[in-house]
C-alpha cells in the first residue's frame, strides 16, 4: 500500500508501509483513518511518528512508546526482576535458578532429572531461546537446552514447568484489551502426508511468512522440532495417521510458527485483573502477560496458574488476525491510550 507522508524539510515521499513490521501497519493505517500525520523515522526498526495538532509520538515496533519508562522496559526484559516482584506482590511465578555457563548447569542436572522443566534465555522476548522438558531425561538433552539458550544470552534460567495452557493477555492502561492462546507449532495427519510435507502444506496459508510482517510466521523445522518428534516417536519423514494432531514444540510462541486463538471472551474474568496486577507490579502500561492456566473458566487459584512472563514490545497483530476467533482491532485501543 503507497501513501504519502511527511519527512524532515517538509518534502512529501512515498513510502511503502508493507515494508514495516505488521503490527506497525496496523497502527500506521488507524491513525490515518483518524487523520493523524504519520512519518516513517526508521523503516528497518520500525519507529515512527504520528502528529496531530500539538499532539507527537513516537512509537517503535508498535508498543514501544513515551508511555513505559526505561526502567519498566528493562524490568520486564530481565525475567529474574520481573519474577522478584511479582513474587513479592503474590503473584506464582516458577521457581528457578540462573546457570551462568553449560558447565555450571551440567553439574545441577541431578536436581532436576525425571521432573519437567523450562530452560531459557534470561533477556529475550517471542520465545527465543526457550526448551521445554516434560520430563527432563538425559543429561545430553540437557546439555543441548543449555548451550542453545547461551546463544542468546550469557545468563539462562532453569525453571519448573507449571502445567496448563499458555494464554497471552494484552495489556493497554487498565484494560486487558485482548487475550489469545498460543498453540504450539502442530501439524494434522492425512493418512498420506510425512511430517514435512504437512509443514510444506500448512506453510502456504498467506497468512504465514516471516519477519513479523504476516500475522502468522512460519513453522520451520530445524533441531528443536527434531528433537520433539523424536520424543513422540516420529520423525520429518513420518506419515501421520488421518486426524492426528502432533505437535512440533513444546513452547506455544507464534514466532515460532504457533497458531492464534482468540479467548478474549472465553478466560474468567479474575485472570483479566491478574494480568493488570501484574502490569502495575512492573510499572508497565503496555505488556504482554504469559499465563499458564489449566482451567479457563475458574477463577484463579495458586494450583491453576502461573506468571511466566511479562513482554514489553508485545505484538498486537496476532490479536486482529487470529488462526481462529475474532479481529479485536487492539491498535485502537492503543491510539486511544496515546491521546489520538
């Protein structure tokens, strides 16, 4: 889509807003629905401006804006700090301790052999990073988790798994303005299809591609997903039977190729307030909240759910273009929150 803008002088160009990430797009196309003046800053990192009579923002990625501080942007990026002080406001949190090499973290691996586990990357944001163990088996496996995660950060987390589904509440001021479930990367048997070519096929839905500019990014199979089936006692090259749903991750991230569904409506109205508890635990005016929950429909309880993390960039097209469930247009509410 070409449309005018502004840059610096006041010359006019035109800028192709397909290029920007699609959460970006979607706030650059509502504020010119509302009239607001919008200049491409940076089109590779996707900062923008919007101006409307004496009214400037700027804004990266989408939710990256004037509205959180520094302080809370880095809270909520360290999942050590961000644990701490949900703890200490009552929140669950997992248990867990820092391994700050493979070799340190090898010589714990007694204390969590046979018990289901979650080893991540301390600083990172869409699930980068992130191996999920339901039972932790093999010291080797392990090993593997670790040395994956310090590829993305020099601190990882070893924590326990809390059970449940993972359910993604958008934050915006005092309103949870959308919640999803993320459902691990999966595949659906025909009886005729391996693995792969299930993949292949899934793969062509035009609402996949990559880098964040489609609501859905694509599954991509490489050692983690590897390792998964092997688990299930399949490869790349196994045929599914009709019907069966396998999973190819045990993390539920859409950046790793997980499908959205919309549960906005469907979630006790008590985990809604959790997510904004947590949000002014941090001091954050827009996050992302990750909340295992085994039962949707009952009201919290500390054997129902757990905090695992809090995101300070959170997307918001997942939430307008949902695998299943409806389009919560969130990019108005997040012009409303900064006074457009």
């Amino acid at each position: 889509m070409l449309r005018w803008t502004w840059k610096d002088g006041g010359n006019e160009m035109r800028v192709n807003i397909k290029a920007l990430e699609l959460s970006t797009q979607l706030v650059v196309e509502e504020a010119w629905r509302r009239g607001v003046d919008v200049e491409i800053l940076d089109e590779e990192s996707n900062f923008i401006r919007l101006r409307k009579g004496d009214r400037v923002q700027i804004l990266r990625q989408a939710t990256k804006t004037a509205l959180d501080s520094y302080i809370a942007a880095q809270i909520m990026e360290n999942k050590e700090v961000t644990k701490l002080l949900l703890r200490e406001g009552g929140i669950r949190v997992p248990q867990g301790i820092r391994i700050h090499d493979v070799e340190e973290g090898l010589e714990r691996f007694e204390e969590f052999k046979t018990t289901s586990v979650v080893v991540k990357p301390l600083s990172t944001n869409f699930g980068v990073g992130v191996v999920v163990f339901q039972p932790l088996e093999t010291e080797e496996e392990f090993k593997e988790a670790l040395e994956y995660a310090f590829l993305f950060d020099e601190t990882v987390m070893v924590e326990e798994y809390i059970p449940g589904k993972e359910y993604r509440f958008l934050v915006m001021g005092d309103e949870v303005v959308a919640v999803l479930h993320r459902e691990p990367a999966n595949v659906v048997g025909d009886g005729a299809s391996t693995v792969q070519q299930l993949v292949a096929a899934k793969n062509e839905d035009p609402l996949r591609g990559s880098g964040y500019v489609t609501p859905l990014e694509k599954i991509k199979l490489g050692e983690v997903e590897a390792a998964f089936l092997k688990k299930q006692s399949f490869t790349f090259d196994s045929i599914l039977p009709q019907g069966q749903k396998v999973y190819l991750r045990e993390n539920s991230n859409i950046s790793t190729g997980g499908d959205s569904l919309d549960f906005t409506d469907k979630v006790h109205p008590g985990y809604k307030e959790l997510a904004l508890r947590c949000a002014k635990l941090v001091g954050a005016a827009i996050t992302g909240a990750d909340v295992m929950i085994q039962d949707t429909t009952a009201p919290p309880s500390r054997d129902n759910y757990g905090v695992i993390e809090l995101n300070f960039n959170p997307a918001i097209h997942m939430h307008n273009h949902p695998y299943i469930g409806e389009n919560r247009g969130v990019e108005k509410k997040l012009l409303d929150l900064l006074g457009f």
